[in-house]
C-alpha cells in the first residue's frame, strides 16, 4: 500500500500545476471571448478539460483522504492531535475543495444550457473564477505556517 499511497499522492500533488493552468486558461479564455461577442458554443473544449481535471483531482483526493493518507480520517487522533497538518487536511483542505469543484460544476453544467442566450462565458468565467480562487487559498502551500512539511514533494 505504500507505493500506492506514494504514487497517488505524488499525481494529486503535480496536478495541482494542471488543474491551476486549466482553470486561469479557461477564465481567461471566457472573458476575452465574451468580450468579443463570440456566442458560447454550448461547450467549451478548455472548459472541459479543466472540469475534468478538477474531477480526476477530486477522485484522488478522495482516495487519500478515505483511504491511504495518514492525514485522513485514518488519522491516528492521538498521534495528530492538535498539530496544524492534520487540522488542516481534516477541517481545511477537502471542504474547501469539494465547495471549489461543485461551483466549477455548477457552471459547466449551467453554461451548457444558456448556449441560446449567450450567457455561458460569463457564467464560466464567474463560477471558473471563483473555484480558481478559492483553490488557490485551499493548496497546502509550503510558505502556509505550520505547512512547511507539505506542498512541494
Ligand atoms: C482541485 C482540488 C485539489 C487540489 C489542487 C489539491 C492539492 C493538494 C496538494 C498540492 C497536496 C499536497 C500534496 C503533497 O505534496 O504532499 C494535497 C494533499 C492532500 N489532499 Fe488535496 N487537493 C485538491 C482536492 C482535494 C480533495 C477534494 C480532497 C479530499 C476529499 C483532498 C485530500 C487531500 C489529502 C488527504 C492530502 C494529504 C495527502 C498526504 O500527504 O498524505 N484534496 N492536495
């Protein structure tokens, strides 16, 4: 189980970079096309890989989470207790993510139904935007305090 939990959590660490590019260049895509009047084609392509790669990065979320990271709710309560790393994954990381990913959801799914009325870019560029922001606050980023044994490996 330990290379498994190594490989996993190594993917869930380097996506981090995929999801963030895909995320800013779907945003940024949303508002400049908006801005030239293009219509919303009923699906974006960039719109969708990067709701794809929210989803794959939930999935291993999950599975360290429920299953193979000490951090989880495998979290040995005694050991973790009061340490900043196992608040922050326990009350932090995962809520604010899945909030982050059912808003990108949220307007994927919106977007696809107001191809007629020509909203979808806006609505993608809002609900993008902030699951973008919130995601960014939401990475256990090394210069965090108390996060500095995490973020980078
Ligand atoms: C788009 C969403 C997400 C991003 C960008 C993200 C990013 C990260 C990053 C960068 C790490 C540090 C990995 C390392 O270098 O050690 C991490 C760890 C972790 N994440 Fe996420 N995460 C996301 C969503 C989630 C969700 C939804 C869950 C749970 C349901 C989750 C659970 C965890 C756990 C348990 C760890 C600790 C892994 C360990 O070191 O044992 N993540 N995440």
């Amino acid at each position: 189980m330990g290379v498994l939990y190594t490989a996993i959590q190594h993917s869930h660490s380097g996506l981090r970079w995929i999801v963030l590019v895909l995320l800013i260049a779907a945003v940024l895509r949303a508002v400049s096309r908006r801005r030239s009047g293009v219509v919303y084609p009923g699906k974006d392509r960039l719109a969708l890989f990067a709701f794809i790669s929210v989803h794959i990065q939930l999935l291993l979320g999950l599975l360290l989470y429920l299953w193979l990271s000490p951090y989880g709710i495998a979290a040995d309560p005694i050991e973790t207790a009061g340490t900043s790393v196992a608040n922050y994954y326990n009350y932090v990381h995962w809520i604010v993510m899945l909030l982050a990913v059912t808003i990108i959801t949220v307007g994927y799914i919106k977007a696809k139904k107001q191809a007629e009325l020509n909203k979808g870019w806006k609505t993608i560029a809002v609900h993008y935007g902030i699951g973008l922001v919130m995601i960014l606050l939401a990475v256990p980023w090394p210069f965090y305090p108390g996060l500095e044994s995490v973020g980078w490996s």
